[in-house]
C-alpha cells in the first residue's frame, strides 16, 4: 500500500515535469522573443532550444502591423503604402504610392521603445515623403526619383534608428499628377518626339547632300585629272610622232644630198630637181609661183628647161 508521502512525491514529481515541459521554447530560424523575469527585461531569446523559468518569466507581447505577437521576426519586411496626396513646391497636388523595406536590427528596442512599431514608421515615412517632395517642383519628382528615394531612405534610417529598426530601401512606385497636367505632359511629350524627328530627319538630308556633293566633286577631279592625262599623253605622243617625221624627213634630205653629192651631178641635173620642188610647191600653194632672184644663174645655164618650168607653173613666173 502506498503512503501518503510517496503520493505527495509523485503528485510533485509531475509537476516538475509539466512545469519543466512548459518552460521550453524552440524558436525557428530568423526568429526571436524578449524574456522578462518579475516584469523586467531579462534576456532575448534567440533561434533554438530556450528554457523559461516558470511563474518567474514571462515573454513579452508586443503590437506590430495591427496584431500583437511573441514572436519577432528578423527577416527584412516590407510595408507598402497607398496613394498619399501630396503637394509640391510649385503647388501641385499628386497621388504618390510608395514601398519601404525595413528589419529589425536590435528586438529590446522595437519592443520597448515605441508602442506600435508599424504605425510609428508609415506616419514616419509618410510625413517625411510629403516635407522631401514638398521642396521640389514637379518637374523634379518626376525626374529624381532616385533623388527622392536617396533622401527618404536617409532620414527614415535616422529617424527608426533609436527604435531599433534598420530602413534599407524606400521606393516610389508611382507619381500620378492631376489629368490637365498629365494631358500636357503628354502633348508635350508628342511634340518632343516630333522635333526630335525632325531633326533627324534634316541631319540625314544634310548628311545626305553632303555625300552627294563630295561624291559630284570626286567625280569632277577624277574626270579633270583624266582629261589632263589624256591630254598629256596626246601631246606626247604628237612630240614624239612629230619627232619621228622630223627624223625620217631629215635623213632622207641626208641620203638625198649624199646620193646627189655621191653621183656628182651636173647643172642641169641640179636645174631638172630644182623645178620638180617647185612643182611640187606649186602643187601645194596654187597657180602662182615666186621665184627667188638667185635661181635666174641656176636656170640661165639649162635654158632648154625654161620651157618646162613654165609648163609645170601654169605660164606664170
């Protein structure tokens, strides 16, 4: 029979069990939670297997994106904004929707120092889009958006910074400005693209001419350059043909006079070859002959061929 002490000791023993069961944590991956022991921050807890204290620590609850929750994650989260008005420098209002990309960094002060983690960064974020893009035309914002982005991220990280809370992007997705003004930057646009065209299309004309009068003047060159050398071959080879003639006529006069010197010839042989040159230049000029003064010795000494000049010239001397 069992006693009452061993009842006792059994009835202790299960409970250090249940209690020894119901102090273990296993925490996934990315994970964390803040312990508190009597109401005080004692430890964070991290991925793996943890032991809590019961009755004497707690975990401690805190409010993110609407929703209370133990459990921290550590992974970079991403909290998207819907269209907010905002008013720029030159005093247009626009619907801006943007996207930020934060994690948290350090879990005691995303649990104790700010009440709702979440909240406090979409007002955050939105105040300070709406003070960046309010010092800016819209011109600007439409055309710095890297800019702006730059500029966000920079004083959101400062700002989240003591709440334990790391903003590594901030993105614009989209700038939507009133229609009247979407309708001129649209025409505007069309107008850009129409000069653009035109321009494109004068520098090919230009190009176009160019080519065209660069290819004329090759041409002309090439054709002047021809001309030239075709002209200066011509008149080298008229010297050199003109040359040749002179040659032949000069060694004939030689092998002439040579054939004459050679035979010894006498006056009237001389006369007889004097006349055939003057018909053949009788020939060549017309009916009228001049006859130089110093032919009349020549002619004296064969006078039987007087009659034969006169024949041969046409009666005429």
């Amino acid at each position: 029979m069992i006693g009452p002490s061993v009842i006792v000791l059994l009835i202790g023993l299960g409970l250090v069990v249940i209690l020894a069961f119901k102090g273990i944590y296993i925490i996934k991956q990315a994970e964390a939670i803040v312990i508190e022991r009597l109401g005080k921050f004692h430890r964070v807890a991290i991925s793996g297997l943890n032991f809590i204290v019961p009755f004497l620590d707690n975990i401690r609850i805190f409010k993110l994106e609407g929703r209370y929750t133990k459990r921290i994650d550590l992974r970079e989260q991403v909290m998207d904004f819907p269209p907010q008005p905002v008013i720029t420098h030159d005093n247009v209002t626009m619907q801006v929707d943007s996207v930020i990309y934060y994690q948290i960094s350090d879990p005691v002060k995303a649990v104790y120092e700010i009440e709702d983690l979440s909240l406090a960064i979409r007002q955050l974020a939105i105040t300070n889009m709406r003070n960046v893009m309010g010092e800016m035309d819209l011109d600007e914002t439409l055309t710095s958006r890297e800019t702006v982005n730059a500029k966000l991220r920079l004083v959101l990280d400062e700002a989240t910074d003591k709440w334990g809370v790391k903003v590594t992007r901030v993105e614009l997705k989209n700038i939507h400005p009133p229609q009247e003004i979407e309708d001129a930057m649209a025409k505007q646009m069309k107008a850009e693209r129409e000069r653009r065209a035109m321009v494109t299309e004068a520098e090919g004309n230009k190009r176009s001419a160019i080519l065209t009068a660069e290819g004329e003047r090759d041409s002309a060159i090439a054709e002047a350059e021809g001309d030239k050398q075709a002209k200066v071959l011509r008149a080298e080879a008229e010297a050199i043909a003109i040359e040749k003639v002179a040659n032949a006529e000069g060694e004939a006069i030689r092998l002439v006079f040579k054939g004459i010197h050679d035979g010894k010839p006498t006056k009237g042989v001389i006369a007889l070859k004097y006349l055939e040159t003057l018909e053949k230049i009788a020939d060549s000029r017309g009916s009228k002959v001049f006859i130089p003064y110093e032919t009349a010795g020549v002619l004296g000494s064969a006078g039987s061929l007087t009659e034969i000049m006169k024949e041969k010239t046409g009666g005429e001397m």
